[in-house]
C-alpha cells in the first residue's frame, strides 16, 4: 500500500475535478510524472508509465500476516549489558584493523614512537566517548591540575593520548587511488569503518517490520568537500547521512552523501529513489518503507510494491497528476477533517490528501 500526501495543489484543478467526480468506480488513465528533487512547480517533468487510477469505496486492506518482530533483538548477544554492546560492535577485528593501520602510517611518516596495540586502540575510544559526555572547552585541560578528570589521566598520559591522535589511520594511504583514476573512494579513509558498521548493525538484531528512510546530519563545520547545508535540520552545516531506522530507532544502515562508490541500482527512478533501494535490499518481504517527499516518486513506489514492501510516504505535487485530487480551495470550502483520494491496481495503491 502507498499513502501518498501531496503537499498543496493549486485551484486551476478545480475544473479537472469536476469532470472526475461522476466517474466514480470507472478508471482514469493518468501519466506519472517525476522531477528533481525541487518543489517548484515549474520543475521539467518526465511522463512515465501510466497508471489507472478509480474513485470509490473501500472498507479495508487486506495486507499478510507479518513473521515480522515489532521491536530488534538481538541474537548474537549472549548477555546484553551496555559494556556487551559496545563491544560486540568495537570487536577485536576493527580493533586489530585500526591498530595495524595506525602504525603502518606511523612507519610511512617515520614517527619515533611506540607501536599501539589494540587494547590501547579500545581504551582511546572509550577516553573520546568520556570526552563527548564531559566537555571542557580545550583538550589539554582533561590533564591540568585544576580541571583534571582522573578516569582519563589514569589511563593515558597526555602524551600518549596525543601520539595515538597524530598517527589514528583506518585504511592504508598507500593502497588510495588517485583522483583520476575510475576506482578513486572519497570515502577510502574511513571505508572500513563504514563496512564494518553497517555489517554489524545489521547481524546484531532480528529485522524488525517498520523501516523508515531519512536524512540525518552530522554537524560539521570545518572544511570538507563533503560538508552538506540542510535548512530544515537544527544542526544546518555537516555530513548529510542517509539513514534507515526501525520504529525502535535502531540504526540498521546508513550511507553518507557525496559517497561515489554507491551503485544505481535502478536507473529510471533517479538519485533519490536510489537511496531507498539501496538500504531496503536486505529487508525481508512484507516489511513497512515509510520515507517522505524528498526521495518520492510513482516508480519508487512500485519498484517497492513488486518487492512485497508496504510503503508509506508523502509526495511532492510535481510528481504525479495532481489534478485527480481536489484542489486546496475545494478541501477548505467543505470545511476541517476534509480529504480526498484515489486507488489504484486492487486497491493496492492509495493516494490521500
């Protein structure tokens, strides 16, 4: 099923509606359209296949019994302390990894100092994650006299602690394609961790049936050729990253934008509706897709339906004939709790305003 919300129409339609109105129960042949991901109404539009749209009546959807947990568990976890999170997800492998590739950099710039192993690399995320929570306005100031924090000073030395922040490499810079060359990561630096991560999140819980799609940032604001402006975000500057969550908010997956080692997996449906694609391809059957206008589209929607998904979504005026809807002017003439809206292939598809 798609619930798609269109956000305004104009009142040009109002004639359009009153030719639809007495076809109730007969089809209309509507052109899909889809558009950049401008809201304008003067964006260039595509015709897609069409698809048959009818007005009546329904009592209710008849979906299948979901297998589907409500809320992850996890499975691969024996007991589920913080302590037993935290280390499932830093696991020996990532820290072995981070280790062996700080130093080998350490050797390539011919630093002389101690190798780190990786309980040093363990202790050095838990000192950052302690910093996170517990900010002083310098990094030095963990160690001074007056504003010492002990858990941190009994573990490193602030030497250590700044030996280890100088050398801290996760993929080998001599292995990093050049910018000309057709293999060339934006990402190579940090690719492991991102592999890592989302194999881990994904291994760790049983799915569960309610995916949302969405857009997150991580505030950033130094300077970086991957650095995004969100208006709508409260942290407007920074790393925009595509996200999909479970009802619970657990992070299943994730890819950053300006990442060019993604595929397009399906050409037609363009760069946003990708982005949907690509994290719901390890989704079990007859999970929910909720995302909203950004990434919409009537061939993103069903792309979806043909891989058993149940979606959920707005979608912008521009991307489908607004004219089978009524226009806002007729809606706020027949006064508050009015709507309107469509069906199509059994029922399958419903569009609401």
């Amino acid at each position: 099923m798609f619930n798609a919300i269109p956000e305004g129409s104009s009142s040009s339609q109002d004639s359009e509606y009153d030719q639809l109105i007495g076809q109730t129960d007969e089809h209309i042949n509507v052109d899909d359209q889809s558009s950049s991901h401008t809201s304008s109404p003067q964006s260039k539009t595509k015709k897609t296949e069409g698809i048959k749209w009818k007005r009546h009546t329904f009592d209710s959807i008849d979906l299948p019994e979901s297998t589907l947990k409500p809320i992850p568990y996890f499975v691969n976890l024996s007991r589920k302390t913080p302590l037993d999170v935290f280390e499932y997800f830093m696991d020996i492998t990532l820290l072995l990894k981070i280790a062996t590739e700080s130093n080998k950099y350490k050797d390539q710039k011919g630093y002389q100092i101690p190798d780190i192993s990786e309980e040093e690399i363990q202790k050095f995320i838990v000192v950052l994650v302690y910093m996170s929570i517990i900010r002083l306005p310098r990094r030095r100031m963990y160690w001074s006299k007056s504003t010492k924090q002990t858990i941190i000073s009994s573990v490193f030395t602030r030497n250590r602690f700044e030996e280890i922040l100088l050398i801290l490499h996760f993929n080998d810079n001599q292995n990093e394609p050049s910018k000309t060359d057709i293999s060339y990561d934006r990402l190579f630096k940090i690719r492991p961790l991102i592999n890592h991560f989302n194999r881990k999140f994904q291994s760790a819980v049983v799915p569960e049936e309610i995916n949302s799609i969405n857009e997150k940032i991580i505030p950033h604001k130094g300077s970086s050729s991957l650095k995004r402006y969100l208006s709508s975000k409260p942290h407007k500057w920074g790393y925009k990253i595509y996200s999909r969550t479970g009802k619970s908010s657990y992070l299943y997956q994730f890819e950053i934008e300006g990442d060019n080692q993604t595929t397009t997996v399906h050409p037609d449906v363009g760069a946003a509706s990708n982005v949907v694609i690509r994290l719901t391809q390890n989704i079990p059957p007859n999970s929910f897709v909720c995302y909203d206008n950004y990434f919409a589209t009537m061939k993103l929607m069903k792309f979806l339906h043909d891989k058993q998904y149940h979606v959920i979504s707005t979608i912008r005026v521009n991307r489908f004939n607004s004219s089978l809807l009524k226009s806002d002017k007729k809606l706020k003439q027949e006064g508050k709790g009015s709507f309107d809206f469509q069906t199509a292939d059994d029922d399958h598809f419903v569009i609401t305003k």
